[in-house]
C-alpha cells in the first residue's frame, strides 16, 4: 500500500502544481510542472544542507518504490501513446511520410552515432577512457525525441499543420526505432553479442514490425467491437482495454508496444472515429483521453524533477552535464539538417521547418527510463560508474529540454505563423 499512497500523494501535488500554474505561472502545463518539481527537490536538498529538516532519505526511500523505469516503459507509456496518436491526421501523416521515415530512422542513426562519436572525443580528452560501445548507448538512449514531451508541448502551442505533423510524426515514431537501435548496443556492451546483419534484422523485425502488425489487430479488432455497440460508455471502456491489455500484451509478446499503440490509436482516431463514434461520442472520446493524457502527463514530468533527488552530483558531473547538453544539441542539428538537405531538392518547406524540429526535439523520461536501465556496476572507468555518469548527463539533457528549450519554443512557433504553408506537390496531394 506504501506504492499506491505514494502514487496518489504525487499525483495530488501534480494536480495542485497545474492548479497554481493557471493563476500563477501561465506557462505551459509540462514545463510549470517540471520546474515546480525542480524547485522542490532543490528545497528539499538545501534543507538538509542546512541541517534545519532532512526529507532526502525519506525521498530517497519513496520515490524508488514507483520505480521509473518499469512505471514508464511498461505502464504509462501506452496510454501516453494512444491519447498522443488518436489526434495523428491520417492523411498529413501519409503526406509527410518520406520525411517521417527519414527523421524516425535515418535521422535517429545519424545522432546516435554523432551523440556516440563527439562523446568518446570528450571524454578522452578529459582523461576518462571510455569504450566507443558506450559512448554509442548513450547515443542510442538520448537520440530518440520523447513522443510525451514532444507532443505535450508542440500541440498546445498549434505549431503550422506541416511542422507539427512532422514534429508529432517523428516523436511517435523513432522511440520504437530508436529502443530497437538501443536494445542492439546494449546487447554489444553488456552481453558480448557479436553484432551480425542477420541478428540485427531478426531483433528489428520481432521488435518493430512485430509491434506494428500487432498494433493493426488491436486497432482492427476493436474498430470492430466499438462498431458493433451503441453504448457510449461502453465504446470509451473498450478504448482503455487496447493501452492496457493491449500495450501489456506487447511486452508479453516482446513486440514494440510502443509502435503497437501508435498504429492502433491511428486506426482508431481517423477510422474508428468516424464510422464507430456518434457526434456526442466524438466528444467524450476527446475528452476523456485529453484528461487522461493531461494527468499522466503532470505526473510523469513531477517524478521527472524530482528525481534530482536520487541523484548524488558529484564536482565532476557538472562538466559532463554541461558538455551532453552541448553534445545533443549539435547531434540534432546535424540530424535534422542532413535529410532536409536531400529533401529540398524534391519538396517546398516551411521556412521554420528545420528550425522547430531542431529546438523542438525534446527529451523527456523515456530517455531517462533507458538511462535507468543500465545495471550497476557492470562498466567502471577509473573508480566511475558509466551507469551512474550516463544517468546524470541523461537528466542535465532532458531537464535542459523541457525547462529551456520547451520554454523558449513559443516565439519561434508564433513567428512560423506569419508564414503560409507551402503547396503540397501534385505526389503528395494525390495520394
């Protein structure tokens, strides 16, 4: 029970936090609540320094029982997908797919291994000889933009249709990509797998075609059941089986769960919508996955400050923290830059494109929840944990996001807007 109460307790301060931010703050809801938990953490640290009252062991004691890592990638990620994947257009994102599939993929495995390469740079230089492997899964576990920070931010501020299809479409897709691409490196720094083309394949198709295949028999078999009731509040309760049993079933099956519920909330948000869901139905449907989502989403972002408090900074990772902000910053550029140069030639863009997508690449707790992931003790470097190293540039990068780049994305959106979009090309508009 010490869980659970904890869960509420938490989930109470989240609420109250966006409560004061509507009156207080005004800014958006994410980055209000992320910097509100900041504040705590820090009060709660400072506190103890000063010897006046000591919260950390007792912080350090609760926050553990939700466990992160698990609570994310085996709960609340589902429901986090389908409510961000049921507003996806359908005919936007088939418009945008060239670019999607390149920024999912291409894009992904272009950071990673720029991530992974300026990493091993770094650290020689300062004297701390890690393997290149490692430096490449910390590439693997930060390239992916968060699909939760992603699209928490991005559809509050109505970004143009074409940025934000892009945006939203890259997000939801390059974690499945990216946590297959993880799950390869790890498997080469921390099990002695030999890296061969048909092991990789093998472990890409189980993963995400696996998932994606699933993802359209949840999406078809529920299109289905929801078409064959007139119950509203049975149609909303169907909907909430495919996040949970759906989404366990995926990681029972070892598919991408993730990928899964993207498609499915796809199939249910442009078809399902449509042909299963009276007008009034239309609107509960979202509103309660907006509610849904918008709780889940405090929640996730106050475990996501406070977990500054497990951390134990010492002098040295200050210096790594400043340098992985850095370092991820430049990747995203290359990222983003070298696949819109091919574009170009083929396609018009939004004058902004290239620039939100850049300081619009968010990372959020996934990338923390893989950061978590790397056991203890198993890569030490001169008396260093890699673990606990990957873990605290993981938290400066995702911090640095949300609070810095999720705050100051406003103005470059609301300028975006001054410009048209630019004709879709007679490929794209026929398909």
């Amino acid at each position: 029970m010490e869980v659970y109460y904890t869960f509420c307790f938490l989930a109470a301060v989240s609420v109250f936090l966006g409560f004061l931010n509507q009156y207080v703050l005004r800014a958006q809801a994410t980055i209000a609540i992320t910097a509100g938990a900041l504040a705590l953490s820090l009060l709660v640290i400072g506190l103890g320094k000063l010897g006046i009252v000591s919260l950390r062991d007792w912080a350090n004691q609760l926050l553990p029982l939700l466990d992160l890592q698990n609570l994310l990638l085996k709960g609340m990620l589902g429901f986090l997908l389908f409510a961000g994947s049921l507003h996806i257009d359908l005919l936007m994102l088939r418009n945008q797919r060239i670019e999607i599939t390149l920024l999912a993929v291409f894009g992904t495995l272009i950071s990673t291994f720029a991530v992974g390469a300026l990493l091993y740079w770094f650290l020689q230089f300062v004297g701390l000889p890690v393997g290149f492997v490692y430096c490449l899964l910390f590439g693997a576990l930060i390239s992916p933009t968060d699909p939760i920070a992603v699209l928490a931010i991005i559809k509050s501020l109505k970004a143009p249709e074409q940025v934000s299809i892009q945006v939203e479409g890259e997000s939801l897709f390059n974690d499945g990509f990216g946590i297959v691409v993880f799950t390869v490196i790890f498997a080469l720094a921390f099990e002695g797998a030999s890296p061969t083309l048909p092991s990789v394949s093998e472990l890409f198709l189980v993963d995400a075609v696996g998932g994606i295949v699933l993802g359209l028999a949840i999406g078809g078999l529920f299109h289905w059941l929801i078409g064959c009731t007139d119950d509203h509040s049975l149609e909303l309760l169907l909907t909430l089986v495919i996040p949970t049993a759906g989404f366990s079933l995926a990681n029972l099956l070892g598919v991408s769960g993730a990928l899964a519920m993207v498609v499915a909330g796809i199939i249910i948000g442009n078809f399902t919508r449509e042909t299963g869901f009276s007008r009034v139905s239309q609107h509960e449907l979202d509103h309660f996955w907006s509610i849904t989502e918008d709780f889940l989403n405090g929640l996730l972002f106050l475990l996501v400050g406070l977990f500054l408090i497990t951390i134990d900074f010492q002098p040295f990772d200050y210096l790594l923290l400043v340098a992985a902000i850095a370092i991820v910053l430049l990747s995203r550029v290359v990222a983003v830059t070298v696949p819109f140069t091919f574009l170009k030639r083929f396609r018009k863009y939004h004058p902004y494109t290239e620039r939100i997508l850049i300081w619009g690449g968010l990372r959020g707790g996934l990338a923390l929840a893989l950061a978590m992931s790397i056991p203890a003790g198993h890569a030490m470097v001169q008396g260093q944990d890699l673990r606990h190293l990957w873990v605290v540039m993981t938290y400066g990068v995702v911090v640095f996001s949300i609070v810095v780049q999720g705050s100051t994305i406003a103005p470059l959106i609301r300028r975006s807007r001054e410009f048209a979009e630019p004709e879709q090309l007679p490929e794209a508009a026929s398909d």
